[in-house]
C-alpha cells in the first residue's frame, strides 16, 4: 500500500477519530478505487446511521467507510454516513429490528442471522456446500443470489447487495482439534462451541460432538475470557480483529461454512430517498461489496499467519481430514436439504461445478 488510507469513526457519545491502517502488523491492503462518476441532481439531504458488528480494523468496517465516501463525494456531501463498529448499537438480529422500526439506518449482517426472513439464505449455512473463494462469489453474483435479496421486500428490510464474511475456521483454549472425535472429547467432555442463533449452524456442531451455544458476538470475548465457552466459529480476519487469540490457544483450519455479509438499509429511509439517490445508494454498496470482498481476500491468510506467530496453535486439515468432517456433518443434510429447497441446493451446486471449468 503505497499510501496510508486515513478514515474517520464516529463514536457514540466521543468525538470524531481519525486512524491509519498502514502500520507494522497491518497487511497491505488495497487502497480503495477511485471514486469516479458524475454528481447527481440535489434530493435534499441525508445522514445515514449504519451498525456493523466487526472492529474498525476490519474489512466490513473499511468497506463500509468507502461505501459512505461513495455517496458524499458523488451528492456533494448531502449524502453522509456515520458507521458505528463493534456491536455499539446491537447485534444483528436486534439492528435488524430498528431497521425495521426505522431507528436505525443501516447495517451489514451475517446471512445466518437473516435466515428467519427468507429461508433461501439458509442454504449459505449447510456445511461444505462452497469449496472455494471463486466459487462463492460465483454464486454471490447470481440469480440464485439476486432472488433471495429480493424475497427480502416487505419485511422492512431492503436488501442491497453481498459482499464476504467468510470461511468459518474453529477456535478453542481446551485443546487442539484435528478430527471429529477432538470436537466430541471421546475421553474428555465435547467442546463447548459458541455459535450464532442459527438452526444449521447448530445442528453441524451437534453432528460433530459438541456443544454448541448461541450467543450474541458482542458478548463473545468476555465468555472466552470467563470459560463459559471453550471455542468459536468465524473467519480469521474477524478471529484476529477481534483479539480472539488472546483467549484462544488453538485454531483449526476447518473451512466448514462459507457465509457472506449482507449490505441492507431500512425500507423506511430508502422509500424516502429520490429514485435517483436509490439508484446511487445501490450502485455505491455493490462497488463497496466488490471492495470488501478484496479486502477480505487479502487479510485472509495474512490474519492466519497473525494468529499464529502470536501464539495460536494452528492446525491445518489434510484433505484426508477434512473428508472426516465432510462425512461427520452429512446428516445436517439430511435434515436441512428438503426444508432448505433440494431444487435450490441443486442450482447452487450447479453454479459451484460451472465456476469451476
């Protein structure tokens, strides 16, 4: 990165921060492109709120900045957002429900916290389903995706566009886990894993021997730290930003789901936007998705090699292993296939095998 790309944060109830990213154990990261295209027609003025649940070092959290530098450069500044970083104004779930109450702008949630208001999204949680980067963004972008956005209309909720949270890789302090039988403690008790309030999610760490406990992210670091859960569940990048490593000895390189991020604002504030700031407010989230997902890329492996050079114990799977999980989750199919859509799962797959040729 040849230059440091300075953001600004507002806090509740603090000043306005300025930070740069560019320091001694930050990747190089891509600057974001150039903002370019005309400014449009003035349609009065907005100050968008929006709640993320990630730090400010994250890659949502970037995105998210550039997002808004999108709409205050293109509207000559009567188009601002305020984002509001690690679960400040609630978790998912409950920033969904001001969305819809119309307290809250934005937010950016896992699809897995979505699945209750299209079903169709549950299909990202089924275990193994993605095996590649490529091949998610393949299905992200396809019409397959485009429809579950759209089933979203009449929920209160407008759905604007995905972008990557990620491969979910285990964590845990008890001990380090290379098979299912680690996860189930065959002499010793399973592993208390927390997870997100998802019915797949819980049924693959129940497929596995464990014990899993939903639990809101916000409230995640002080459990590790207390040992009311053993272990975790996310993508790297949001194991390290989240200083998760301080509380976790181990780490397994599991990939087992692939869940994207979902960019959505309340359908209050869009259906009070001029046509033409819609048009703009959609086309800026699909360029800060593209960004976000780059973004992720690049601090993926990266924020692996952070955790272990800071002391997780990392366990990277053989495809032999891996196949072990593979086999010990197949009953999660089982179950969720004919709820989730057989027909559906079939066009993802589908999507997966062409973005493979």
């Amino acid at each position: 990165m040849t230059a440091i790309w300075r953001s600004t944060l507002t806090l509740v109830g603090a000043t306005t921060l300025t930070f740069g990213m560019a320091h001694a154990q930050s990747p190089e990261l891509s600057d974001p492109p150039a903002i370019e295209g005309d400014i449009v027609a003035d349609h009065g003025s907005h100050t968008l709120r929006m709640g993320i649940g990630l730090s400010e070092t994250s890659p949502q959290f970037l995105s998210s900045q550039y997002f808004g530098e999108i709409l205050e450069q293109r509207t000559d500044g009567r188009i601002t957002v305020n984002v509001f970083p690690n679960s400040q104004l609630g978790d998912d779930v409950q920033m969904m429900e001001m969305l819809q109450t119309g307290t809250l702008d934005m937010t950016y949630p896992s699809s897995s916290a979505t699945t209750g208001y299209v079903q169709a999204l549950s299909a990202f949680d089924l275990p193994f389903l993605l095996p590649s980067r490529e091949a998610a963004i393949a299905v992200m972008q396809s019409d397959v995706a485009q429809e579950m956005l759209d089933g979203f209309e009449g929920t209160g909720l407008k759905a604007l566009t995905f972008s990557e949270n990620g491969y979910r890789q285990l964590s845990n302090s008890a001990r380090p886990v290379e098979t299912p039988e680690d996860v189930a403690g065959l002499d010793v008790r399973g592993l208390s894993v927390r997870t997100m309030q998802n019915p797949v999610h819980l049924a693959i760490w129940e497929a596995l021997g464990a014990n899993p406990t939903p639990m809101a992210f916000g409230e995640l670091f002080s459990a590790l730290e207390q040992g009311v859960v053993d272990g975790q569940e996310n993508p790297w990048s949001t194991i390290l930003t989240s200083n998760f490593n301080e509380v976790q000895d181990y780490g397994t390189e599991t990939r087992h789901v692939y869940t994207p991020f979902i960019m959505m604002l309340s359908e209050r504030t869009w259906d009070r936007m001029a046509p033409e700031y819609q048009e703009l407010v959609l086309e800026a989230a699909r360029q800060s998705a593209e960004y976000e997902i780059q973004l992720s890329a690049e601090y993926d492996d990266w924020s692996r090699d952070q955790l272990e050079a800071r002391g997780m114990q990392i366990t990277r799977l053989s495809d032999e292993q891996l196949a072990a999980f593979q086999e010990a989750v197949q009953p999660v199919y089982e179950e969720w296939a004919p709820r989730i859509g057989e027909d559906l799962i079939a066009e993802i797959q589908q999507i997966v095998e062409d973005s493979s040729n």
